[in-house]
C-alpha cells in the first residue's frame, strides 16, 4: 500500500505507538477487573494494577503534550481520544476497586 493510502508513514508509526501504549493499559485495567470480587484479593494486588495503568496514561498525557501542534489532525485526534477513553476507563477501574 502506498504512503498516502494509510496517511504518513510517521502518522502510521505514530498511531501505532500510542495503540501498543493503550493496549498496555488496557490489559492492566482487564488485570484489575479480573481480580476485582476475589475472596483473596488485598489492596496490595489491585494497587500495582492500576498503578501501571496510570503511568501508561501520563506517558500518553506528556506525549500529548510534548507533540502539541506537530501532529496532524488524525494523529491528535486519536491520541486525545485514547487518552479521555483510557482515563475515563480509569477512573471507573479505580472506583470499583474501592466499592468491591
């Protein structure tokens, strides 16, 4: 396929770095889940959970913030989508780890 068929060659580079960032998230946020309700379950096994999911969200947050205005409308647009997706999932995640 051509460059200009998926965008950019950077622009596909780009939006795959921010893509392996979120799964990365996003697997800790299923890790979480899937402890959340366990008889055995501590507040030291949920802690490191979400903890690395909230530092994959401030590494997206400053590469956020570091790109500001170098990149092209597609690229921002997804990265300022993952990051309110993956905040929002986080915040969700947090507070059900206090209820359960």
């Amino acid at each position: 396929m051509s460059e200009s068929a998926e965008g950019t060659g950077a622009g596909a580079s780009f939006n795959g770095l921010v893509a392996g960032l979120a799964a990365s998230a996003i697997a800790g946020l299923q890790q979480v889940a899937s402890t959340e309700g366990s008889a055995d379950q501590s507040e030291m096994e949920a802690g490191p959970g979400l903890a690395g999911v909230r530092q994959v969200i401030d590494m997206l947050v400053l590469l956020q913030d570091k790109t500001r205005g170098n990149l092209v409308q597609e690229e921002q647009q997804f990265l300022d989508s993952t990051v309110a997706d993956l905040k929002l999932a986080f915040v969700k995640a947090a507070d059900g780890t206090k209820t359960g």
